[in-house]
C-alpha cells in the first residue's frame, strides 16, 4: 500500500522560531528610557511639569492635569490668565511654527477646577511644626499652600482686609477676574490655614514674637514703597502713586483728576493703570523710556492697550512739570534708550533738541516698587535693596525666611508663586531634614534637535477670543476669552512633550527586531486621532536585551526625545556572564 | 475516439492526457511546446468537457510552470506538468529545486533534440541531461505505457516524495496513435489515493521550507535524497506489481524481452525498444540467441537488476538515441559504471544509434548485433549507421 | 499626532539577521502583522530570505516557502492554486521579492502572473539594487547612484515599475514608505481584501547599499516622499492614479544628502535628476487629472 511504502520526507523545515537567535549581542549602545526637562519646565518660576499636565489635558484626563499643575502652583487659573509665561518663550515648538499657548491651557484647566469644584487630595498627616507666613499674597500663598500641603500648621498673617496681594491690589479685573482670584485663594485657606486678617508686623519685637511662638517664619511682605522720579513732586494733588491708584481701584474708587491722564512707566503695572484710566473713560498716554519692542510689559498687553485707545509716547523722559491753566505741562525729551546686562539696568543719552511737551490732568508715576529694608535693620541683612537670603530662601536670622519682591527683582506673580514653593521646601527640610529632599535639576533641558518633528504638521497656535473691543471699555470684565473645549484639544496636541513620554508606541512600532515590550496596555486613550478600534497603548516599555541590535531607531522617532543611547556591552541578559 | 475491443485510439500524447485526468492531479501549470502540446490541449479539453477538474495555470514558461508547480505541490496538492527539448532545459534550475524541495510533483516529458541546431526530432538528450538534478525517470515506449506510467509516476513520487519525470519520444511515441485500454476511473483511485503530504505549508504549523541553511544540514539533504533514492528502485517494481494487479499490465525498472540464454542483449530505453523487438524476432528465428533489456527506470539506475540480467552473457549493445559529447552515449556511460567490479562482465558495446531521430530500422539492429556480437568492446561509443 | 495603529499580533518575530536599523525588517514586521495568520509567504532570494528564513528557525509565524529568484509570482500563483484547489480559497498568499527579483529576473513571471491576474499580493521590498550580494546596480537603481557596478553613477535612469504594472491592468498597484508604518499598513489591509493581482512596491532605503546612518532609514524614506523622489501612490484597474501625498515640498538635495551613493554628485547632475523627478511628478498628476475617481 502507498502508506506503507511511503519514505520519510525531507525534513527540512523549520521547527521553531527566530527567537532562539539572540541578536541582542551584537549591540554597541542601547535605547533608555528617560525623562528629561523640558525647556518649558526649565523657564517656569513654578518648575511646573508642564508637558505632563498638557499630555494628560490631550488624553482628556483634567484633574489629573490639574493635580500635576497643584503640585506646583496653586493659581492654574490665575497664572493662566496673568503669567507673563517664559515657558512659551523657551517653547521648542516656537522652532517649527508657533509656541504652544501654555498659559490658555493652564487656565482652561485651572478654570474646569474651579466650574468643577474638584478638591484636592486630604493632608495625609498633621504636624506639630507650625509655621507663621507674613504676607497674603503670591508668594505668602503659595508657601503657606505647600506647607500645608506637607501637614505643617500654618498661620498667615496679613494686613489688609483681603488676601491676594498684588494679584488683588495690583492686577485689574480686566485681566483677572475677582472670583477666580478669591475661588483659588479661598481653596488654600480651605486646606486650614490659621488666617489673620489686618493684622500688621508693626516692629522687629513683633516679628520676633512670631520667631518665638512658631518653629519658623516666612516673611513674604512684598515691595509696598513706591519708586520715586526725583523731577516730580509727589506732593502735588495732580500727582497719583500708581500703586495706590490700582489699589483703590480693586475696590471701585476712582481716584482721578480731570480727563487727561499721563502714566510714566513701560512696564505692567503702568499698561494696567493706563488701561483702567481708559475704561474711567479718560484720554491716557503713556511715557516711557523705552522704545516700543523693548517694553518690560508683555506684547499682548502692549497691543491691547492701543486697541484700546491707550497712546503711548514711547523712547522719551520727562524732565519738569509746569502747572497750566489748563492743566499740567509735562516737559519731556527723547532718549536713546539701550538695556544693560541684568533686568532693570539700562542706560540713556538724552537727545537734546528732541523736546516736547505733554499736556494732563493727572500724572500716574508707575516705574517700579522697592522694599522698606529698614523696618528690619539690625535684625535681617539686606543687600541692594532687598532681604538677604541664601539659596534656601533663609534671611540671615536663622528660621526666618523671605521671599517674593521683598528678596527678589524677579517681580511677577508667578515668580513669587514659584519662591514660595521654594522656600515651602527649604522650611520643610529646615523643620524635617529627613522627609523633605531639595530638588536637583542638573540635565539639560531637550531641545528641538531631539524632537522628530515629522510627527507634528504645522498647526497655528489656538487664538483665545478677546471681548469686543466696543464693549471693552464699559467695564472691568476680563478681556481674553478662555480657548473652547475643542480649541484646548488641538492646543495641547500641538505640545512636543519634550523630554515626557506620551506613550504613543512610536518606539514600540518602528523597532525592527520587535525588541520593546509594552509593561502594561491602556484601553483608555482620549487622544483626538485614536481610531476606535486601534491597539492597545503602552503605558510604560522595556527594551528587551536579547535581541535589541541598538541601532536606534526608536531614538530617532520618538517625538518627544524621551529615549537616548547608551552604550552597551551588547550582552543579552542570558549571557550575562558575557565580559 | 475511436474504441474498440482492444481500447481507444489514441496518440501518446492523448493517452498521457487520460492518465492525467485518471490520476486526479489538483494544479496543472502548463506551457506549450512542440511536440509536448497535444498532452496540454488534450487535459484543457477534458477541462472542459467537464471530464476532469484541476487548477489550470498557463504561465509565461516551462520555467514559471514548475515554480508554479513545486510550491502548489509543497501545499500539498496534487500536481502535474508537461514540456519538451528547451522547455525541460529551461526548468532545469527547479527541476534541482523541486527535488530538493522532495515535491512529488510528476512531470512528462516529450524528448527532442535540444538547440542548436534547431530540431524537432526524437532524442533524449534534454532528459537524460538531467539525470543529476534528482528526479526519478521513466521511459516508456508506447501511448499504453505512457498512460500506465503516467498514474504510477504519481504513486511512485508520492511515496517516495521525489518527483518523477516520465519521458517518451517525439513523435514516435507522442503522436503515434495506437488502440489504447483506458482503465476505469475506479481503479485508479483505489491504486491511488488521495495525497496526503507529511511536510507541507500548513498555516496550521506555520513550519517553512527553503530557507537558507548551513553545510551540514545541506549535507544531510542529499544524503537523505540518497537513502530515498535507494529505495525506489523496489518501488516501481512493487507498483508496477500492484497496477498489473488492477489491470493486468506489469511494469518493472527493466524489461526483459526474450531474454532467456542469450548470448547478446541489446540495452535500449523508449520507442527504440519496438525495433529492438522487431530485430530480435527476426534474429530469434534464425536462431541467434539475442534478448532485449528495456531500461524503464533510468534514474536511479536499478544497477543491480541490470548486473543479474546480464550474467551470462557475452555482449551487451547498448543503443543511444542521445549523445553527450566529449563523453557519448549516456546510458553506455551508466551501464559500464553499473559493472563495475562484476565477474564475467560482458563485452559492452555502446552504439550512438537514432541521434537526432534519424531512423534505426531492425535491419540495422540486426546488422549491427553481427558486427559487434564477436568484437573486442571499446571503452568510446560508436556512431552507428 | 498621528498615532500608528495597526495591531502587532506576533506574526514577526525577535531574532532574524537583518542588518541594525534595517527598515525591510520593519516593512516587514508591518506586512505581515497587517496580512494575518490565514496567510503563507513566498521568498525570492533577497535579504527579505535571509531575514525570513535561517534554518531551522523561522522569522515568520506563517509557512513561507522560499523560491528562486526569478519566481517569486509563479511560486505564488502555484501556492495560490494549490490551496483553491484544497478548498482554502481564502487564505492570503504573499509574495515578497526584491527589486532584483521584481524588475529584473522576476519581470517575466511577475508580467505573467499579472496577467493572469492570480489572486496573489506581491510586495516588492525596492532597495534600489542588488545588495543582499554587496550592492550591484538593478533596474531600479536610479540615475546617478553609484553601485558596486556603477562606480561613476548609473547613466540611466531607474525603471518605472508602476507604469509597466498600470498596463496590466491589475486591480491594485501601491507604492508605500517605512516612513509612514500607517500608509503601509492600510495599504496591506486594503489590497488583502481585494481579489485578483495587487502589487505593493515598498522603497527600503539600505543602510549599506545607499549609505545611510543606522537610525537614518526611516527618516531617508519620507525624504524620498516628500521630495517626490518616490510618491506615495495607489492605481486602481491600471486606470485609475490617487497620490496619497500631494505636496512635494523638500527639494531633493535633502534627500540626496542623507546618502553616500550620490555624494559624488556635482550641482548639474542634482539639477538634472531634480529635472526628472519634476517632471515624473507632472505626469503622475496628469495621470491623477484623467482618472475617474474611482477606487476599490
């Protein structure tokens, strides 16, 4: 029978797979996983985790984004309206058409957190330590929040009626909002801070009473004093302190003479008086040094104000007044005006023959605060001006400490924010030094080179609306309108997420050895171009060493430059005793 | 058609296509060529008459044909093929391919002279040219046997997953036409089965074959050929048994034709069998003492069934209608190496008789057998008129 | 971002000999994943057979058979044809061959099987040469590029392999990138989902054969696309052209300086093929102008 006279075939067919073949030897480097600062992270004064949480908004995960934003600011929604947002200036995306609108999306989940009334997470333990923080403003917030946050008792102690500080007093309600600003305030008080309102440190005994009843102390009491043009007199009913003009303004008091209004100054708090002078309905000018592109104040609020109507009368000082019939002559001269080295230094030749006069009602110096160092003489050092401190926010008396525009001329909000969390940190590592481990950020930050641009079209930057301008200059609402939801998306879809991985398997696909595991899959996936009916996404990889052949490759098409090369022996793990 | 009593006229060609449709093959690539296509028109014809049933290619050359052809086998279906003279030559890579590939594919083959020159005539050149690429090879001498053999090819290769190439001759065989007995379609499928291949692409193993391998496994490829090829020449004889069983006509490696004491044997493979019988008749009657040795089975060359029907004789003729120059006649080579070493070896004598299909009629047998029957064999073959 | 979602079910596995960076194995491991397991492969000699094969270990999950080098569409219409025969009409036979194997030696019986539109999907893996052997000039190599026979840069220019095809009227032609794993895979799914003849051409930019940086193939790939040095295409019936890529926005200098095999070349010859790819563009869009639209 055939069967039986059947000869055994050939067996030359494969019996088992390729996997037997450990291609992992002849490796000379190998892909790890890292995370690397962005640069975005790397301008922040709050050190935020900027690409994590714009990741998570585009996976549609919100509070967790909001949480990863708590870690390190606890005003998303007032930072998102008013940061003057150096992360979008280091923004790597700016390099293939437009930074990423950071601060739009900041405030878009700072605002759902709000609209939400999501909570944060309970304070796991309470500690005996308490700290006393002088000072309800940015910084004075922001430290007794992170304190707080730790299980430190904390008390504030503030002099005026209200918290906020300079986001209060300073700050219009055009460009913050007054219930957002109390809503976020009011969170951090939730958390039990001890609060004391109107309650002022008269003197260096009271100061040294606090230092004794708590186990440290946090002076966060800004720069009050305003700075004075020697060729003005500041006693004259037509001169007003900007500073207490905005002040009073925060509370509706109109302060202003007349109709014509001169502001002196470039920076924002001469833009956000010269603009709510404009909504009183007067005629302003602004006169400042500098020239137009190099104004301290932010572009957009530069643009706005002429929007608005605001004239700016820029490259120029005023060098006497004379007081007219008709109001006050202001006799003012051109100037070639060149920055120094260090912010605030510049340098100025008059232009003699370039004179000119302005006419006003009321003359608003706003060219700057300074610090009263000499209520602390004798008992904290100061050094140009402002409290001396060490690296760790510490002032020369040991368990005090300052921070905010009382030690530093970095004076913007989140600046101050990003001090206080600092000197949270400091005061918890002083009061815990085991628990509380300072942070050191040494890498550098990614930069666009390692960024495979391939994977991102170009695409504008999503435009906030902006209030009409007819109907800007009724009122005090806000003008910049927060991005759609829709626009959120696409915003934080256009983020590199330089340095943090988003999990979107390029690695995974383009190795050809099949050479990287996904640890775990995610079913959840909210990103926009995720087809229903797609594969698993990794949340976490490996590199497996017995067959990666380390050519790279996941290297070069990681969007986000979260993988780099080492060198390696090439020994797959079976081999270990490879040498 | 015409039937008789004594079964259908048919050409060769036709009857190898009966064979064929009998045999149930499942692919067939097929390109044509002269004097091969008869065999092509015939089995698309019985296509579509509805006769028979098998996936049709055709292809753009004998060469896509057997590619076609090894890896529909290697799926393990049932396949056949045709070609002639230059289409064999032009497969002759994948002739090595398919043996090695071990795809019991059956292939019939029409003998012609190879080019150049051009020619159309019967000679086994283009066959026998491929005795080292590891088919097996039959040689069959009339229409009746190319049917026979065309169904035994497949039980052959199948068994011994080696492909088999049946020959016959041009015209002499291919398109004479002759009464022949076609068995009942019954009978063939009881002789053979439907094919179950051990080792095949199964998506179900996802096992592979061809890939590259290292010497040794190379090695033990051919030495595995050769333990396979050891056993087919038993193998033909044990389904030439069984066929004859079924229907009566025997088949061996050899053919003994009035064998008995003779003194000369004439070694001959194909048509020229039929003159050969012709000769030894006539010479048998005036009482010479010559037989006939067919060789059916050239590949493996049954050498030991060849040394026991020659002892005892003192002349062998061998006839080659092929010539392999520099060398001769190729089945002269094979037998003078199959005695090696064999006590009493007869005289061998190798005639390049029919080269280029020019006529060899009995007178010439005869005279040729009085020629050589007393001389002294040279090592060279001779041309012969 | 485009995320890349076809679903890796094992069918390629860890372990195959292809070079560090090869981006074929990539191709690979894209084709098969998207083809299946109701599927068997046939490998023409190629580094697509060294890289399957390796005996007696398989890099592939599906049976492959491996063929000779002229076959691979013979071989295929035969495994086609034995298992119809079988009654396994629906499995996938994929036939992967080199630009060696498909332009050259492989023309015949790719013509052939083309023409007798066999229900087969051949994927041509277009390196642009021979260079499992070292890095001969095929058919497919483009002018100017230098070559282990071509020292001083091909004088012809590269075979149009998409056109020769058109005219056999098939039901699908494609021209796909291992820049685009997305591109490649859709075109795998469609083209399995359509009987008769599909032809897939895949450029491999060959990290010794071209010169290019181990991790630089992928990126070489889409310079290829971009600059409309190879377009990414589909032709429907033979008739019918859509370009999947419609702008043509890098020169092809970048694309050129990626790779040794034209650093040789002077601002005219760059001129000169930049000419001929202007003017391959053109008549694609022309071909895209007259089709009626129409798609599988």
């Amino acid at each position: 029978m055939v069967a039986t006279d059947k000869q055994q075939a050939s067996p030359l067919w494969t019996t088992t797979t390729s996997e037997v073949r450990l291609t992992g030897t002849w490796r000379e480097a190998k892909p790890d996983y890292h995370v690397a600062p962005s640069p975005c992270h790397g301008a922040c004064p709050v050190q935020g985790d900027i690409a994590s949480w714009i990741q998570q908004v585009s996976r549609s995960e919100y509070y967790g984004a909001w949480l990863t934003l708590m870690e390190n600011n606890p005003f998303p929604a007032i930072a998102g309206r008013i940061c003057h947002h150096p992360c979008e200036t280091a923004c790597n995306r700016q390099q293939l058409d437009e930074t990423v609108g950071i601060c739009s999306l900041e405030r878009f989940v700072g605002d759902m957190a709000l609209t939400q009334s999501w909570a944060l997470p309970a304070i796991k333990q309470d500690d005996d330590c308490s700290v006393a923080i002088v000072g309800g403003g940015p910084a004075g917030l922001s430290c007794a929040y992170q304190l707080r946050r730790r299980g430190f008792k904390v008390a504030l102690y503030e002099e005026r009626d209200q918290l906020g500080g300079l986001m209060r007093y300073g700050i219009p309600s055009y460009r913050l909002d007054r219930a957002i600003l109390d809503a976020e305030i009011e969170r951090i008080i939730d958390l039990g801070i001890d609060l004391h309102l109107e309650v002022e440190l008269q003197d260096q005994a009271a100061l040294k009473r606090l230092h004794k009843e708590y186990d440290a102390v946090y002076l966060a009491t800004g720069a009050s004093q305003s700075k004075n043009l020697p060729m003005l007199d500041y006693q004259q009913p037509w001169v007003l302190d900007s500073a207490a003009f905005l002040a009073a303004m925060s509370h509706g008091q109109n302060m202003l003479l007349g109709e014509r209004i001169l502001v002196i100054g470039g920076g924002s708090a001469a833009i956000d008086t010269a603009r709510s002078a404009r909504r009183l309905g007067k005629a302003v000018t602004i006169l400042a040094l500098e020239p137009e592109h190099l104004l301290p104040a932010q572009t957009i609020e530069v643009t706005e104000a002429l929007e608005e109507g605001v004239e700016f009368v820029c490259g120029a000082m005023m060098q006497s007044t004379q007081v007219k019939d008709k109001g006050v002559q202001l006799h003012c001269v051109k100037v070639d005006f060149s920055a120094g080295a260090e912010r605030g230094e510049f340098a100025i030749d008059v232009l003699t023959g370039s004179e000119f006069n302005l006419v006003a009602d009321t003359v608003i110096p706003a060219i700057g605060q300074q610090v009263d160092m000499d209520r602390w003489a004798g008992l904290l050092a100061a050094d140009q001006g402002l409290a001396q401190t060490d690296q760790g926010w510490q002032t020369s008396c040991r368990g005090i400490f300052a921070g905010g525009d009382m030690a530093s001329m970095d004076r913007f909000v989140t600046h101050a924010v990003g001090m206080g969390k600092q000197a949270a940190q400091a005061i918890s590592h002083y009061l815990r030094p085991h628990t509380e481990v300072a942070q050191v950020k040494t890498e550098k930050p990614v930069g666009f080179e390692a960024i495979n641009s391939y994977y991102y079209p170009i695409s504008k930057r999503q435009k906030q609306k902006q209030t009409e301008l007819e109907t800007r200059l009724d009122g005090f609402s806000e003008v910049q309108q927060a991005l759609s939801d829709h626009g959120a998306m696409i915003e934080a879809g256009r983020c590199f997420s330089c340095g943090t991985c988003t999990y979107c398997d390029n690695c995974f696909y383009h190795c050809p050895d099949m050479a990287i595991t996904k640890l775990a899959t995610s079913e959840i996936d909210g990103s926009p171009n995720r087809a229903q009916s797609g594969p698993s996404r990794g949340i976490g990889y490996s590199i497996k060493s017995d067959y990666c052949k380390g050519c790279g490759l996941c290297v070069a098409e990681c969007p986000t430059g979260s993988i780099i090369m080492r060198e390696d022996s090439g020994c797959s793990t079976k081999q270990e005793s490879c040498s | 058609m015409t039937t008789n009593n004594d079964g259908t006229l048919l050409s060769g060609n036709h009857a190898v296509a009966w064979g064929v449709k009998l045999a149930r093959p499942d692919v067939a690539p097929l390109y044509p060529i002269t004097p091969q296509t008869p065999i092509l028109e015939k089995i698309i014809e019985l296509q579509d008459k509805g006769l028979m049933t098998v996936e049709l290619l055709t292809p753009e050359s004998e060469h896509s044909a057997m590619a076609a052809a090894i890896a529909a086998s290697l799926t393990g279906a049932r396949v056949f093929s045709a070609t002639s003279s230059q289409g064999l030559l032009l497969m002759h890579e994948l002739l090595h391919y398919a043996a090695g590939a071990r795809a019991p594919i059956v292939l019939f083959n029409v003998n012609r002279t190879p080019a150049s020159p051009w020619g159309f005539w019967p000679d086994q050149l283009d066959s026998l040219a491929q005795r080292d690429t590891g088919w097996i090879q039959l040689y069959s001498e009339t229409p009746q046997e190319s049917l026979d053999t065309t169904i035994m090819a497949f039980a052959i290769a199948e068994a011994a997953n080696i492909p088999v190439m049946v020959n016959h001759d041009a015209f002499y065989v291919s398109h004479a036409v002759e009464a022949v007995r076609i068995p009942d379609q019954q009978w063939v499928d009881q002789f053979l089965p439907p094919l179950q291949l051990e080792h095949k692409l199964d998506t179900q193993t996802g096992r592979s074959f061809g890939a590259p391998i290292d010497q040794a496994a190379w090695n033990r490829s051919r030495r595995e050929m050769c333990d396979a090829m050891t056993k087919v020449e038993s193998l033909v004889s044990q389904t030439g048994q069984r066929w004859g069983a079924l229907c009566g006509r025997n088949y061996g490696p050899l053919e003994h034709y009035r064998t008995a004491q003779a003194d000369v044997l004439i070694v001959t493979m194909g048509s020229m069998c039929g003159t050969v019988r012709e000769a030894v008749d006539e010479m048998r009657q005036q009482g010479q003492s010559v037989g006939l040795i067919k060789v059916r089975l050239f590949r493996p060359l049954p050498g030991a069934a060849l040394r026991e029907a020659l002892v005892g004789v003192s002349t062998v003729l061998v006839l080659d209608r092929n010539y392999s120059p520099g060398m001769g006649g190729i089945l002269h080579q094979e037998l003078k190496s199959a005695l090696f070493g064999m006590e009493k070896a007869p005289q061998i004598h190798g005639l390049l008789a029919g080269v280029g299909g020019v006529n060899v009629a009995a007178e010439h047998i005869q005279r040729w057998v009085s020629q050589y029957a007393q001389a002294e064999a040279c090592v060279d073959s001779i041309w012969v008129e | 971002m485009e995320l890349i979602d076809y679903q890796d079910d094992g069918h390629f596995f860890s372990g195959h000999v292809a070079c560090a960076g090869c981006v074929e194995a990539l191709a690979l491991r894209v084709i098969l994943n998207t083809v299946g397991s109701d599927a068997m492969a046939v490998v023409a000699p190629s580094c697509s057979a060294v890289i399957c094969g390796g005996y007696p270990a398989s890099a592939l999950k599906i049976p492959v058979f491996h063929t000779t080098l002229e076959s691979a569409a013979a071989s295929a219409s035969g495994v086609k044809r034995g298992l119809v025969a079988q009654g396994k009409t629906e499995t996938t036979v994929v036939a992967l061959a080199g630009d060696g194997g498909t332009y050259d030696i492989g023309l015949q019986a790719l013509s052939s099987a083309a023409e007798r539109n066999e229900d087969i999907l051949y994927i041509c893996f277009d390196n642009e040469g021979y260079m499992n052997t070292g890095g001969q000039k095929s058919s497919s190599t483009p002018k100017s590029a230098v070559t282990g026979s071509t020292p001083a840069g091909k004088e012809t220019s590269k075979k149009n392999m998409v056109e020769i095809l058109a005219a056999h009227r098939i039901p699908y032609i494609a021209t796909t990138s291992p820049g685009d794993l997305n591109d490649m895979a859709a075109k795998v799914e469609k083209a399995k989902a359509i009987r008769g003849t599909k032809v897939i051409i895949v450029l491999i930019p060959c990290l010794a054969g071209w010169g290019v940086v181990d991790d630089g193939a992928v990126k070489t790939a889409r310079l290829a696309v971009d600059s409309g040095v190879f377009p990414l295409l589909e032709v429907f019936g033979g008739h019918d052209y859509v370009l999947n890529k419609t702008t043509k926005n890098q020169p092809i200098n970048d694309y050129l300086k990626q790779q040794k095999r034209y650093r040789h070349m002077s601002v005219e010859q760059i001129a000169s093929l930049q000419a001929e790819v202007d003017e391959q563009w053109q008549r694609i869009q022309k071909r895209v102008e007259v089709s009626s639209g129409f798609e599988a």
